[in-house]
C-alpha cells in the first residue's frame, strides 16, 4: 500500500509544534496516546500514517493536506 503521508510529515509537524510553541506531550495527551508513543509516531519509518495525521490536525485545528501526499489530498477533493 501506498503511504499517503508526505515523507517529512514528521519534520512539518515538530516544526508546527515549534512555531506555535505546542508541546508534544500536550498533542500525545489530546490524541489519547502516551509521549513516547507519540514519540515513536515521529522516529519511526512509516508511523506516521493518516490516522495519525487526521488525528494530530485535529487537535491542532488545521487541515491534516499539510501531512498528507497530494496523490492522496486529490482522493479527498
């Protein structure tokens, strides 16, 4: 399967958090996961999946296209 999430999806979120001074634990806390689970969805290959993304932009109030690959943002339009 195809991943739907752009490959720096990790890199824009911790950017995000930076920029909008938004800890991680706050987000993880939100999303109803632990820090280091929350942790693990940025360090590891392929974690960072659209479930995560939706659930992330949520909490975040932004669009979760910011994560997502434009082959699949088209799906959604």
């Amino acid at each position: 399967m195809a991943n739907v999430t752009k490959e720096n999806a990790n890199l824009i979120l911790e950017k995000y958090l930076e920029e909008h001074g938004i800890s991680k634990t706050f987000v993880a806390n939100k999303i109803g996961i632990t820090p280091q689970a929350f942790n693990r969805r940025l360090r590891v290959n392929g974690a960072f999946d659209a479930d995560f993304a939706f659930k992330v932009s949520k909490v975040l109030g932004i669009s979760p296209t910011i994560f997502l690959s434009s082959s699949y943002t088209k799906r959604l339009n």
